[in-house]
C-alpha cells in the first residue's frame, strides 16, 4: 500500500519545530496516506494536551488529524507478540530489558499490517533492534555496564513476527519535501532552510549526525 506510517519519536519532532505543514504538503505532493496508531495519538495528542509544557505541540498535530491529512488508524491493531519479543530479546544479569513501548509496537504492527511502504522512527533504540541488533547489544552494554545475553530464539522469532521493515527519520522525510519543493510557505526553498531544519529536529531527538546534516547540504553545491 501507498501508505507511511509515523511512531510517535517522529512525528512530535516534526512538530516541534513547526514543520508540520512540510509533511502535509509532501502527503499531497506523493499522493501518500499518513497514518498513526491509536496508541501513537494517545502518547503525542492525547497525553500531552493534559501538560501546559507539552499542549502547543499536542495542538499542532491534533489539527492535522482533525484536517483529516494525517489519519489514525481506527482498527484494532494486536501488537502483543512484538512487544513481547522485543522485551524479552536482551538481558542484563537475567533480567529483561525493555526495548520498546506500545506505541513503537503498535507502529510496526500496523506497517505490517496494512503492507506500507515506509515506518518513519527517529526512536534510535528500536531502529536499532530492526537494523543492527548486534550493534543495539553494544550499546546496551556500554549503557549499562554489565555483560549483555541475546536470546537468539526470541531474536529469530521477532524478525519472523516483523518481516522485512523499511525504516526512514523524520530528517530523511524532511529532506526529501525539500527536494520536492514542499517547503511552501514554511520556509524558503534554500539551502539554509534545510539546514534549519535539519539541526533542528536533531535537537529534538532525531539521531542524525553532523556528518549526515553536512552531506545533506554537501549534495546541493
């Protein structure tokens, strides 16, 4: 299916910096459905419009929800078994360590169930468990300080229960409506704009390197 989908790492930080209306306009540029889970509006709408901090970016996501260009997914999606395998793949002196929250689960149950064509996660832990499992064991080591066991069979039956994932960042999306011209009234179509961009959803919890901002830029000279 023509569809993305967004956890809710992704979509807070595209909110945040005020790019909201970028993803619209690339929704109508492609003619690609966005869609979220049930679980993923509760943790970026519905949770934080009960916080002063956090109501502003509650606010600019649930309009784009209410204008009907970002849709929610209104089925039932079981993500119980993807949790599960997740939380019980690493373990740090026998105890499991806990990997994703339902809203991440929820994600990757809905991309397999609807067959889209891209999940969209800046959450680097769990893109990690997808991608590079080895590598997440490393990192859980240095965080933790402790030798790390992987439950390989668990391993094995989550990339079962999963398949095969196309994952992108919000930077990766963001940039790709800069290359479309979806910037719009936003921002200028320029290459400092991007660049704005950029560093300012690796501040808010994109993990996108310098390195990557300057190749981004590197490409327009």
């Amino acid at each position: 299916m023509n569809e993305i989908v967004f956890d809710s790492s992704s979509i807070i930080a595209v909110a945040q910096n005020c790019l909201i209306n970028i993803l619209k306009n690339l929704s109508k540029k492609t003619k690609r459905e966005f869609k979220i889970a049930k679980s993923v509006e509760a943790e970026s709408v519905g949770k934080p419009l009960k916080i002063d901090r956090f109501e502003l970016n509650a606010l600019r996501i649930k309009k784009a929800i209410d204008s009907g260009w970002m849709k929610v997914e209104k089925q039932v999606i079981d993500s119980t078994e993807i949790e599960k395998l997740a939380n019980n793949i690493f373990f740090a002196e026998g105890k499991p360590i806990k990997i994703i929250h339902l809203g991440e689960a929820e994600t990757i149950a809905l991309y397999k169930k609807n067959n889209a064509s891209v999940m969209v996660i800046d959450e680097r832990t769990t893109r990690m468990l997808i991608e590079e499992p080895q590598n997440l064991e490393k990192k859980l080591k240095r965080n933790y300080r402790k030798k790390i066991k992987i439950n390989q069979t668990n391993l094995k039956k989550f990339f079962s229960a999963v398949g095969k994932v196309k994952i992108v960042r919000s930077c990766e999306l963001i940039a790709k409506a800069f290359d479309l011209g979806c910037f719009g009234e936003e921002l200028d179509s320029t290459p400092k704009s991007l660049e704005a961009a950029l560093y300012g959803l690796k501040f808010n919890g994109c993990a996108i390197s310098l390195e990557e901002i300057d190749d981004y830029l590197g490409e327009m000279k």
